[in-house]
C-alpha cells in the first residue's frame, strides 16, 4: 500500500504542471487564432453592428484584453467553473457532463476489446515466431491497421446497418424508449457495436503487433530456454512466462493510445452520429467557440492523465521490480 501511495502522490505532483501548460497554452494558442463566437454568430445570420457585436461580448464575458480574460479563466477554474458556451447557450460544465459519459462507453468498450482480443491474438501469433500462425495473424494485423477508421466506419454502416439493418444507423440509445435498467444497457450496446467495432479493430490490430513481437523477444532469452530444458510443457512457459513478460510493453503502449482514441473518436462519433466529446469539440471549433473549446481540451487532459495512472499502476502489479 504505501508503495501504491507513492505513486499516486508523484503522478499526481506530476500532472500539476502538465495541467497548467494545457490550460495556458491553449488559451494562448487560441487567443492567437483571432475571432470568437461572436464573431461566428454574426456571420451566421448575415452581419450585425459593432455595437451589438459589443453588446454580446459584455453579456458572456468575452470583452477585454487577453491578460484580463485568462485572469478571470483562470479563477473561474479555481472554483470548477469551466465558462460559458455561447454557442450552446448554457455552462460549458453541463455540455461537458452530458457528452462525455457517451464518449466514455465508446472508449471504454473499444479499448477492452482491442486491448484484450489484440493481446490473445498476439499470444498465439508469438507462441511460435515464424510459423504459418504467425504469417497469418501479422499480415491481417497490418492490413487492419492499414485501414483509415473514418473508411471502416462506413463501410460497417452501409454493410450492418443499411443493407442489412441488423444494427441503427446512428445515435447512441433509440430515443424516448421508454427503457431502463437492463433494457436500456442493452439498446445502447446494440447502439455502440458498430462505432465500438470500427475503433477498436484498428488498435487491436497494434496491440497484437506489439504482443507478438514482445513474445518473439521473450522466446530468446535464457530463463525461457532454461525453462524449456526443465521439461515444462510449452503451454504453461507460453502463459505463465513468455506472455506475461510481453505483456509490459502492451500495457505502456495501452496508456499512449488513449489519447489517440480521444482524437479517433471525433470521427467515429460524426460518421454513426453520436452526440458525444469529440463531436462538441467539433462544434466548438465550427463555432469559434472558445471557452467551450478550452473546457473540451482540459477535460481530455484529465481524461488521458487518470488513464495513465491506472496503466502506471496496472504496470506495477504486473511487475513488481518496477519503481514507483
């Protein structure tokens, strides 16, 4: 336990300043791209006067120069107050809390599956380097990954969905069901098997590249071949030993593709239509929208930092020569 402890509390001081560079470089970036949602508004209804331009600037606190606004950003975080969305007209706290739990079941479920079909297909594929097994699983492994996710989404909605209509064509649970408990877990499973599918095959594919090179790596070191001269079936030195010491670099190479999947899950989300995370952020960019937009990127922060703490931990119960 205290061992655990000391890795919470230096990944936790860590993170701090990673936090701060977030949140000032992006409004940096972002005050230096020019325009704001007003600015958007007014182009979207045809034009409007400066004075009302003014007007709304004052009303959702965007005026000023950009010290006096990252100043008051920045005590309104002190207080967990992410700002106020024009484009959506309400806090960018509550847009966030609607969008992200979708996001989330997305992620989560894409990442179970490509982390634990990749890494079992990357056990049989390294238990013998070379073979016609092998040959197989890694020329798939690289066509899958070959495939743009945008591409594999569409081909699964017009194939599963269109044709065959054997899955809905887009959101995330079918709307005003009715449905609660299991029912309704259920209908958003049906609801996320496609966009599940068509982001998680393209990082199982990765993982099993990684598991099976870190298995052709193991077969040559001495503690695997002295465990072959003990006479140990080849099954149990593939499980208990060569898998397990494989397993490491999956599980860091786990942490790194959460962000990724943050990214990928923008396209995901636009191609079978679900309101989640990545889509308000493409709507934040759409409508200049920039309280919203910086909210969205330090959310996705926070999301990508717990998600490595947990892989730093999980790394550790794996190996427990490793430091925290």
């Amino acid at each position: 336990m205290p061992r655990v402890l000391r890795l919470l509390r230096r990944r936790l001081l860590a993170s701090i300043p990673v936090l701060l560079i977030v949140v000032l470089g992006t409004f940096l970036l972002l005050n230096a791209a020019g325009g704001d949602a007003v600015d958007a508004y007014l182009s979207s209804i045809g034009g409007g006067s400066a004075e009302l331009a003014q007007e709304l600037r004052q009303r959702y606190g965007i005026e000023g120069g950009a010290v006096a606004r990252f100043l008051i950003y920045a005590s309104g975080l002190l207080q967990a107050d992410l700002g106020w969305s024009v484009a959506l007209n309400r806090p960018v706290l509550t847009a966030i809390a609607e969008r992200l739990p979708n996001t989330l079941w997305l992620m989560g479920a894409a990442t179970a599956l490509s982390f634990t079909l990749g890494s079992a297909l990357g056990v049989i594929a390294g238990r013998r380097p070379g073979g016609l097994c092998d040959r197989l699983l890694s020329g798939v492994s690289l066509a899958l990954y070959s495939v743009p996710g945008f591409w594999l989404g569409l081909v699964l909605s017009i194939l599963f969905a269109v044709r065959l209509r054997w899955f809905p064509v887009s959101g995330v649970e079918t709307i005003a069901s009715g449905k609660e408990g299991l029912a309704r877990a259920l209908d958003i499973a049906w609801h996320l098997t496609l966009p599940v599918t068509a982001l998680g095959v393209i990082y199982l594919a990765l993982f099993l590249r990684v598991m099976r090179a870190g298995m052709a790596e193991a077969w040559r070191q001495d503690w695997a071949l002295g465990a072959r001269a003990r006479g140990l079936s080849e099954w149990r030195i593939t499980l208990n030993h060569v898998a397990r010491n494989a397993l490491l670099p999956v599980v860091t190479m786990l942490g790194y593709q959460i962000a990724g999947m943050v990214g990928g899950s923008v396209v995901i989300e636009s191609v079978f239509g679900i309101p989640g995370f990545g889509r308000l952020a493409q709507e934040a960019v759409s409508a200049r929208d920039a309280p919203l937009l910086m909210g969205v990127i330090l959310v996705s922060a926070l999301v990508v930092i717990v998600t490595n703490l947990a892989v730093d931990l999980l790394y550790g119960v794996l190996d427990p020569r490793v430091e925290a």
